[in-house]
C-alpha cells in the first residue's frame, strides 16, 4: 500500500473547510478564523490547492453561478475525507508519540 504524503498547512485546512459547500472567499475566511489568524491563504495559494486536491479527487464543484464572476462552490468527496482523516491518524500519533519527551521530562 503506497503511504500517503503529510499534507501541507493550507492542503489540510481547505479539506476541512469544505466540510461544507464553500466558495473561494469563504474557504479563505474560515481557514484563518480556524486558526486565529496564523494562516492567511493568498488567492494563488488557494487556488493551487483547490487544483491540486480536485486533481486528487479529495474535492469536486459543488456548485457554479454563471454571473460575470462564476463563483464556484467545492466540497470534499468520500476520499478527500479518508485523505483527511488518515492525515489526522498520523498527526494524533506524532503527538502521543511527543508526550514521551515530556514525560522523560526533556
């Protein structure tokens, strides 16, 4: 079985975000109220994300309006959550596995 690679801060923030359907801004918005500002996605981050995980599959258009913007509204798949869900596994165990540090008092 191929081991997925660790996802990036921004790759695993816009996963989460579109736990709902949501448009650009609004993933924009939520990241960096989900991180009290320590993340602010630039629009060329954003949308290079939103290709990079329509591409894996892990999202798809929801939505699109056809005014002169065509804003588009995306929404994580079933495989984008078990992306994200294996990217949280793997984040719980290094973080149990830094309690061992703490607790060897280092």
């Amino acid at each position: 079985m191929e081991r997925m690679q660790p996802l990036t801060d921004a790759l695993f923030y816009v996963l989460l975000a579109l736990r709902e359907p949501k448009h650009g801004y609004g993933i924009i918005q939520e990241v960096e109220q989900l991180t009290g500002g320590r993340l602010t996605l630039g629009a060329g981050t954003l949308y290079g994300a939103l290709k990079t995980l329509e591409e894996r599959g892990w999202i798809s258009l929801y939505s699109q309006q056809n005014d002169s913007r065509k804003k588009k509204e995306y929404l994580i798949t079933e495989q984008g959550r078990c992306a994200f869900l294996a990217e949280c596994g793997r984040l719980r165990e290094m973080l149990e596995n830094s309690r061992l540090m703490e607790e060897a008092g280092q």
